[in-house]
C-alpha cells in the first residue's frame, strides 16, 4: 500500500479546515449531495470526507458503516494532492491500492471517483467521492456531473466559512469562537487537561474612531488581531468576540503558562508602537481566567469570569 503523500502546504490547509468550524454532526444540507450522488451514479457509498492531519472522517456518510478512517489508507488523501477528479476504475489491479486494507477488506472498495474540494483560493480540504464494490468505467459526462455536485457542495462550505469569520480582521468571530471553544473544552475534558482563556478589550478605542475616522479605526483592529495570530499558538482559539473585544483560548495552558506568551504579546504590541507611524497607538486591558478540567464552565462562562477579572485589572493598561 502507499499511503496517502502528504502535501508541502498541508499546515495552511490544516488551519483553514479549522477555521470552518465544522461540526462532526450529519447536516441535511450536505446529506442531500451525497444521497443525490448515491442515486445519480447508483453506487455503493457516497461520501463528503475532510481530510485532517491524521484521518478523514466523513461530514456526510450514505452507505459506508464507519464515521472515519486513517488519513494513511484513505483515497481522499491522495485526492487532494491534485486539483483534477481523481478515478481509480479498479482498486484492486492499482498498485498503489491493492493490499489497502479497505481493498482487501470490509468495504472492499473497487472503484473510487472523488473531486477535491476547495475553499479560500484553492485549498483542498476534503472530497465529494463515490465508492462501489465493482469495477466500473466512468464516462467523462459523468465526471462533469460529480464536478457539479462537489460544486454544491464547496457553496456549503463556503457558506460556513464565511458564518464563522469575521470579515474585517480574518479571524474567528463569537459564533467561530462558540464552535471551536465548545471543543477545546470538551478535548480538555477528555484529556485532563487546564485550558486558559485571555479577554483583551482595546483601550480608547472609540476616541480612535472619534478623532481619526473610522478607516483608522478598522486598521488598529486588524493590526491588533494580526499581532494576536502572530503570538499565540495555531493551535489557540483567536477570536473578535465584540467591537474592540478578542479572545484567546489555550488549551493545556495552566495561569502560569499563560503569562509568558501574554508578556511576549505586551513586548510586541510595545515594538508595534514604537515602529508604527500611524496616528494611533495600541493598547488593551486584559483579563485572564484558568480553568482545570473538572471546572463547569461554557465557552460564554468563560468570557464572563475573564471580564470579571478584567474589571479588576482596570488600572493596569498595556
């Protein structure tokens, strides 16, 4: 078997499958694109996959007893290497594919067609593909009508991209950060992991806006959000959870592990300062709350208790 080679942009396409915030939950919207591709090819198995770092797991699953599979045997892997559909008539003479367990084995694959799908200037995150037990050819018309239905299916994706993104700084907004936090805290949970959440609320932000327009105003927010990113770990949780209001959360991060990327993050805003020739400065209060895995808190819990210790940090601006 060779497994699925992985691409050199693959840590950027791994952000972006993050920042769509999917839910590993059936959505009826996708389930019609698969159950439509099911019925239109009249194959065994119609699957939406995403492709993470080290498995695919199927957004939409019509006939396939299994929610995931390893990203190493998986098809969908070597799918979105390339921007074409990727066809494979007869798994079982292709020696790339022959002794793949899911060849030789429950569901026996034989024939596989599956269209990368692509979001956010190309980048493949995952596949609309078909599955049969048989061998079969595949006629260039209907290679087209499989483009078309992926097509559907990236105006999904798309759409919940854009849902959870704000628009003016490219990073989470409160719905993206209510998605991926709810995770972060049920994975901390799991693991016994703290996890600790920083609430940075711009300082004098409306008097930016007052004095200098509102164009200045949208630039120290996208600045601030940008030394925000270039901080804290990818594997954070940033988010603009109101007007001049960001979060970070940081999963197995106790309150002292947390104060040396909150210092670094003051020492760049101070260097950010001192070489910006803009007519604004940057500067924030901050609030930090740690939580242990046995604490019950949400994802708005935790705002709340950071807020709160914000208030009492009110005469310490940064």
């Amino acid at each position: 078997m060779q497994p699925a080679p992985i691409p050199f942009d693959d840590d950027y396409r791994l952000k972006v499958v993050k920042q769509l915030n999917i839910l590993e939950k059936p959505e009826e919207r996708f389930d019609r694109v698969t159950r439509l591709a099911k019925r239109m090819f009249d194959v065994d198995i119609a699957l939406l996959s995403i492709v993470e770092q080290d498995k695919q797991w199927f957004k939409s699953n019509v006939g396939l007893n299994a929610q995931e599979t390893g990203r190493g045997e998986s098809f969908c892997g070597h799918a979105i290497l390339g921007d074409e559909p990727f066809i494979i008539p007869d798994a079982s003479v292709d020696v790339r594919f022959s002794d793949n367990p899911l060849v030789t084995g429950a569901p026996n694959i034989r024939f596989y067609a599956g269209v990368p799908l692509k979001i956010d200037d190309g980048v493949k995150i995952g596949t609309l593909c078909i599955i049969d037990s048989q061998p079969r050819h595949f006629s260039d018309q209907q290679v087209n009508d499989l483009i078309d239905l992926a097509k559907l299916a990236e105006s999904e994706l798309v759409a919940n991209l854009n849902s959870t993104i704000d628009e003016l700084t490219q990073i989470s907004n409160r719905r993206g950060y209510n998605l991926l936090a709810d995770k972060v805290i049920q994975k901390c949970r799991f693991a016994t992991e703290p996890y600790t959440l920083a609430l940075f609320d711009l300082e004098h932000f409306k008097q930016i806006n007052d004095r200098f327009g509102h164009s200045v105003g949208d630039e120290a927010l996208r600045q601030f959000a940008k030394l925000l990113k270039s901080n804290f770990r990818d594997s954070d949780v940033i988010a603009r959870v109101g007007g001049d209001e960001f979060v970070v959360l940081m999963s197995g991060t106790t309150g002292n592990d947390s104060k040396f990327p909150i210092t670094r993050f003051k020492e760049r805003v101070e260097a950010f300062n001192e070489m910006n020739s803009a007519v604004y400065e940057l500067g924030y209060y901050v609030g930090v709350v740690c939580c242990s895995p046995l604490d019950k808190v949400d994802h708005e819990e935790l705002i709340e208790l950071a807020d709160k210790a914000m208030y009492m940090n009110k005469g310490s601006c940064y």
